[in-house]
C-alpha cells in the first residue's frame, strides 16, 4: 500500500514539476542564495526548477523512487548522486506550515524528498511543519478576552460547558461547529449512521480554522464530574469521527496513516512536539505545550484521530481508534507506539497546564518517564528526531 501510494505521488508531482520547469524571473533573481535560506517547499520546488543541475537530479531521484525501496535505489550510482546533490539544494531543509495556502501540495513535495533520505520504515520521522514559536501564555491573553465576554453566563463548575457557550458567542466559531456537529449526526442509512469521511472533513475545517482560544477550551476543558468530562470526550462527536465496533491494529492504522501525506506529517508533527523528553522538566521538547496541544489537535479529522477513552474526571487517557490486538511478533512495537498517546507524561501535562491556566507547571517530582524502549542500537527514544534528520548519514 505504502509503495503504492509513494508511486501515486511521484506520478503527480512529475507531472506539477513540468509545469514549474520554466524558471520565472524571480526564482532565477533568487537563485544565488537558495542553498542557504529555508524555504517552504513550494517555494524550494520553484527555484529547484531554476536550476538546471538542481531539475534534473529531482527528475533523476523521483523515477529512482518510483517502486523501489531505499536500498536498491542507493545501489544505483546515478540514484544516489541525484540524492547527493538534492541534500544541498532548498530541497531538503524546506518546511512547510499548517494552514498555509497550498498546504498539501507543499507536504507531498516535502515527502518526496524526505521518503528517499529515510532509512526504511521508522518508528518517528522528522515532522515536516516549521517550528512552532508560541507558548500557551498568548492562548491564555486571548481566551481571558472570550472568557471575560462570557462570563455572565458562566457555570463556575463545568468549564467545557463554558467552552461551548463561549465558541456560541462568536459567529465563525458557532458556524464551522455547528456545521461539523450537523455533519456528524446526519444519518446515511439503516446499515450507516453517518459518512466519517464527511464528518473528518468537517472537523479538520473547525480544528484547521477556527482559533486555539475556542478549540483548546473545548477539547482541554478541566473537569471535576463525570458530566463535564463526558461533555469533552463528545466534543469531536466520537459516535461518528472516531468509534468503531472492531478497532483497528494500530501498526497497520499507522500504515494506512503514512501512505496519505496530510496524515503522515500531522502525526510525524506529533511525535516531534510531544515526543516525552527526560530532558526537560517538563517532559516536553523545548517546555513547549504549546507545540504539543497543537500538534494533537492537527490530527483531528485524520485516520489517526484520538479521543479521550473514558469520562472520567480523574483521568487524561487519550488514544487514537486502534488497539494491539493481533500484533503477532509486532506487539511491542505496536504497545510502543500507543503508548506516545495512552502514556504520554509530555501530552498529560500539557492538557493539564492548559486546564490549569499555566504556562509551565514544574512538578514537585520528577517527572513520569515514559515506557519506551530504547531503539535498536540504543539510541535515546528522547532524542530530537530532528536532530537524527540532520545527523543521518546517507
């Protein structure tokens, strides 16, 4: 499947590169400092097409792809010196930003490189998006405002309650989620209660559009009752996004994941921001919750949508729809990977902090140490897969 789709996108984006390939005034004007200023990767697509030795070694690498794995393609001395020369190009060091014009066609070109510097499947891959410089402090300015317009309605006992009445307050808010929860409630048939297709749809808009102030009070509302917490857990109207009468394996959930270049970055996303850390207080990359809520919810509306598991007050459990169940040889791997959702003390915090009102809470003790298992050849599961990126050899 994996292969199939790799084949699909390298077909498209031949077929976009030909149509870039005549170099406009401004991508040549350019082209002097293009091995040494990050771009996104539309932008990085443009001044390759610029130059002639750039073009042709990105022509040369996408049919080296074109169904091969990574090692046969290395074996041929012409594949791997188009890859040589495309590792200096604004190729290999674009990024690209969540909402951007021309999102999706920016990640297939990311993947289209970063899928033949990868070595075989691994279990976290460098996340495609820019770094996120905000802190949960400017969400909370913003959400004092709509908190304070709210008010008078308050509950003072279940603030997803307020969450609610607060997006009903702003007419962007109110429309997109009651589009998505209109959406995600129609029925299709006797067999079918509801298209999740559409329903995906409609929540990646809400999540995608709408601003953090609104959407992070819905879904990391604080509880102290089961009515409240069960109130959050409806948030992405589960019965339709994200239920299913027989869960998925989550290896084979991860696979379906990565052959779609929207699911795959949001989820490489994830495990960048919120990958636990033993070295921060924290236990997040940076002491940013920011970067780790935003990344969690980046993957509403995908096939790897989470969700809470419970409605429980007490607990933070969140997980995608899979479980480890017929993993065979697989299943620490597999019990690995759900883990970064079920057992994540990076996540845990930061939807506690947000709850809280608090930027950054340093806990009295140390803080919980994932269950991780070191990768083979021991290396440190809390190393920046960003770092691995640039330190991996070809």
């Amino acid at each position: 499947m994996l292969a199939r789709g790799a084949l699909c996108l390298l077909l498209a984006l031949d077929k976009m590169f030909c149509t870039w390939a005549a170099p406009s005034s401004s991508a040549v004007q350019d082209s002097p400092s293009w091995r040494t200023t990050p771009v996104d990767c539309v932008r990085a697509n443009e001044l390759c097409a610029a130059e002639p030795s750039c073009s042709s070694r990105y022509r040369t690498l996408r049919q080296c792809m074109a169904g091969r794995d990574r090692n046969t393609m290395l074996a041929n001395k012409e594949c791997q010196a188009a890859l040589e020369v495309l590792q200096e190009s604004p190729l290999y060091d674009c990024h690209c930003k969540r909402g951007m014009r021309k999102e999706l066609l920016c990640l297939q070109i990311y993947w289209s490189i970063h899928l033949g510097l990868a070595a075989g499947e691994e279990f976290y891959e460098a996340s495609p998006y820019e770094p996120v410089t905000s802190r949960l402090s400017d969400i909370f300015r913003l959400a004092s405002i709509v908190s304070g317009m709210d008010s008078a309605g308050s509950s003072k006992s279940n603030h997803c309650l307020d969450a609610a009445k607060a997006c009903n307050l702003n007419e962007y808010c109110k429309r997109l989620r009651s589009g998505y929860i209109s959406t995600c409630n129609k029925g299709v048939s006797a067999q079918e209660h509801c298209n999740r297709r559409k329903c995906h749809k409609a929540l990646r808009q809400f999540f995608d559009r709408v601003p953090s102030e609104y959407t992070y009070r819905l879904l990391f509302c604080s509880c102290k009752d089961q009515a409240c917490a069960e109130r959050r857990r409806q948030t992405i109207v589960p019965d339709c996004s994200y239920d299913e009468k027989e869960q998925a394996n989550c290896l084979d959930l991860r696979n379906q994941c990565r052959s779609d270049p929207l699911c795959r970055s949001r989820l490489a996303d994830f495990h960048t921001n919120c990958q636990a850390t033993f070295q921060s207080l924290t236990s997040c990359p940076g002491e940013n919750y920011q970067a780790c809520l935003g990344s969690y919810t980046g993957l509403i509306g995908l096939d790897m949508t989470p969700n809470y598991v419970d409605s429980s007050a007490t607990s933070l459990t969140v997980s995608p729809p899979c479980s480890c169940r017929g993993s065979g040889n697989m299943e620490e791997e597999c019990e690995r990977f759900l883990r970064d959702f079920t057992d994540n003390p990076c996540l845990r915090n930061a939807i506690q902090a947000f709850g809280n009102g608090t930027d950054l809470s340093f806990p009295q003790r140390p803080p919980i140490a994932p269950h991780h298992h070191a990768p083979e050849g021991g290396e440190d599961p809390s190393f920046s897969v960003r770092q691995q990126r640039q330190q991996r050899p070809l």
